[in-house]
C-alpha cells in the first residue's frame, strides 16, 4: 500500500495536477487564495515567491515545499523530505 502512494505522490511532484484553469487571471487568484488559505487554516506559513507561486514553511528559516501554478497545471517542488503532510493539504 505504501508503494501505490508513493507512486501517486511521486507522479503528482513529477508531472503536477491539471487544475482545468481557463486564464492567466484564474491562475493568479487561485495561487494568492491557496496560499491565504494555508495561513488563514494551517499551522504552517506561506509566503508569495512570484507572481504564481508560494512557499510553504514551518518558520521563516525551515521551508517546505514551494508551489507553482503555471499554464493550469499545479505543480509542487520539495525542499525538505517530510512533505506528506503539506502535500495532503495541497490536495484537499
């Protein structure tokens, strides 16, 4: 079992998740409300890193993960390797 998920995390981190955006101005507001979301409801922080992006960290100097949204597709790129729990957050 713990293969198929580390399968399917894996392939999400590889390829990202289609979003099925229509617009450049969709993709910017999803990535500021994602990233509100993530301060407003979790205990970690996010703090914007581009125009479409964000990064996700447990305090200013232990970040996470970082993510991108770019033509529809979300993408997340790891920057420590205990990331399930934000990568489930993403997710949901």
């Amino acid at each position: 079992m713990s293969d198929f998920i580390s399968a399917g995390v894996g392939a999400a981190l590889e390829y990202g998740i289609d979003l099925k955006l229509d617009s450049k101005e969709e993709e910017l507001y999803y990535t500021s409300r994602l990233c509100e979301w993530f301060n407003e409801n979790t205990d970690f922080k996010a703090y914007s890193s581009g125009e479409s992006s964000f990064e996700v960290e447990l305090d200013r100097n232990s970040p996470i993960l970082e993510v991108i949204i770019r033509d529809s597709v979300l993408y997340m790129i790891p920057y420590a390797e205990d990331i399930f729990e934000v990568f489930t957050l993403v997710l949901s």
